[in-house]
C-alpha cells in the first residue's frame, strides 16, 4: 500500500503519526510523510502578492526545523518491511498534501484532526476538512493511536459501496471486528395547521414510509455484513433509525469502536456537494477516527487538483 501522513507537529499529527505506526501495514508498504511550510505574507500583499516576507536566513531555520522534525518521524516510522520516506513541501497546506497524494498515488492520507491553527474547541481544522474534501484517495482522521474495532456505515450509496470494497480489499482490516450499521432515515411529518380530518393519514403514511425505510436498512445492513463475511472479516450488523449521524456516532461510542468507515455522500446527497451532510456531522461529531471513502476512487487520480483552495477556510 502506498500511505502518505501529513504531519505538522501538532498534537493531532503526533496522533495520526501514533496510528499510522500502529496500524498493521501490508510488507512493502510505502509510507510517505510530509510537512508542508506556507507563505507568510506582509499583510499588504494583494492576491497577486505570493512571495514570503521571511528573511533568507529565518527561512533556512525554519526549513531546518521542518526536516529535523521530518527526519523523526520517518525514524519512528521506518521498518525493514516497509520504506518510509520523508518530504518538505512549499505552499498552501491543504492543497500541498492534495496535490502529493496525487503525484504520489497514495492509496490513503492520514492526517490529524486538528493541526496548529485550528480553534481547540473544534474537532476538525479546517486543512483536514478540504484534504477530505479534495483527496483524490480515502482519508483517514486520526483521533486515537490505535485501532481495535470498527464501525462501518452504509446506504448501499457509491461511495458506501466504494467504502465496503476497502474494508473486504484491504489488509489492515483482516483482523479488526466491523460492525456493519445502516439508519434509517425518515422525516417526520410538519403537522402544524393540517386539518384534522387530515392528521391521522399522515401520520399513517409517516408510519408506512418508516416501515418500508427500515426493512430496506435492515437488508442493506444484513446484505453488506454478508459480502464481508464472505471476504473473510468479522462482522456482525444492526439497523437503527433516527438521525444518521447522531445515530452512527452513538452506536460507535456505545460500542467502544475507535474507528468509523463511511461513505462521503449518500444516496440524498447533492452532488455538488464535496462531501455530505452525514458525512460531515459525523466528522464534527465523533471522537474516533473516521475513514472518510469517495467513490469511484479507483479514478481519482485521474482528477486534476485546480482550484482546490477556493473554498480554504
């Protein structure tokens, strides 16, 4: 497998660097790790203004550092079984690991939940959401320095199918117990101001619509634990309903999982959106780490990355 680790030495990153070593990689793995410098800019450059007001020889300290911290990980992280190499990357963070997840054809990109700028209250920064958003491969959020079981959640979506085939395809997952979840989700009816002739047969039409939803969850749940199980995973499986995420995230912390593997959008989801609502409240929301899937990622890097930070937060 081909791993690349965003590490900025922040205590998210020790995390993902923590997980990244602990997680049983197949032999001949290549593990990659980067560390990337942004600009610092005069705050009266103009956005055509891209050049650093670091002094050459602030610059070479900085950039020594950044190689020295580097160079640790790379040791902690080095294994006869595997090569592990290390690089300093220029520019914009998120884009810059994007941009080498591609060139490097990473199969994941591991990063920390929060790096040095982001707020603390906030679960994940903004440069590991738009790695999320844009990687052309799965990512992982690191937020614990194991892995001992999973969640996985499904919709039978692309991206959730894209999803289960990681969890059946790769090594990592031999041993690890997932328990397959998939939610129903039904809105309940706006009743204010129906007439009350009318009241009963929505409710009624609620109840039905409910029925059918969770028969159909049970068996997406019942079908992807089967297809895994054949996979040779240990797997067992449930159907909730209620709130996706919160129900995902409930489940998760209900049974000690460390880990959640879903798909970025479901089957309601826009698909101008980058990633989906559950997705994303889930991300917010959960302290485990989370394998975030797209699908069709067999021809991600395929993609151009142009116009990656426009939406940088």
């Amino acid at each position: 497998m081909r791993v690349l680790l965003g590490y900025d030495g922040s205590a998210g990153a020790a995390e993902a660097a923590a997980l990244t070593e602990a997680i049983p990689w197949p032999s001949e793995s290549v593990l990659r790790v980067v560390s990337v410098i942004e600009p610092i800019l005069s705050p009266m450059s103009g956005p055509w203004d891209r050049g650093s007001v670091l002094s050459p020889e602030l610059d070479a300290a900085i950039t020594a550092s950044a190689n020295e911290t580097l160079r640790e990980v790379v040791e902690r992280l080095a294994s006869p079984a595997r090569s592990v190499d290390g690089n300093v990357l220029r520019g914009r963070a998120a884009s810059s690991i994007v941009d080498d997840a591609r060139d490097f054809r990473a199969d994941v990109v591991i990063v920390g939940s929060r790096g040095h700028g982001a707020i603390a209250t906030l679960l994940l920064g903004s440069v590991s959401s738009e790695v999320v958003d844009h990687a052309p491969c799965p990512v992982l959020v690191a937020r614990g320095r194991s892995l001992s079981q999973a969640v996985f959640a499904t919709d039978d979506s692309p991206s959730a199918q894209a999803a289960e085939a990681i969890l059946a395809r790769w090594p990592v997952f031999a041993g690890l117990p997932i328990h397959v979840l998939s939610v129903a989700e039904v809105v309940h009816p706006w009743t204010t101001g129906i007439a009350p002739t009318m009241y009963g047969q929505v409710l009624d039409a609620y109840a039905a619509e409910l029925r059918e939803s969770k028969a159909q969850h049970q068996r997406i749940a019942t079908d992807a634990a089967g297809r895994l199980r054949e996979s040779g995973r240990r797997v067992d499986s449930e159907m909730r309903d209620g709130d996706a995420a919160g129900e995902i995230i409930a489940v998760a912390q209900k049974r000690g999982a460390d880990l959640i593997v879903l798909g970025s959008r479901g089957r309601t989801g826009l698909t101008r959106l980058l990633l989906g609502s559950v997705a994303r409240n889930v991300l917010s929301g959960s302290t485990a780490s989370i394998l975030v899937v797209h699908e069709q990622i067999e021809n991600a890097h395929d993609t151009k990355s142009a116009g990656v930070g426009a939406a940088a937060n």
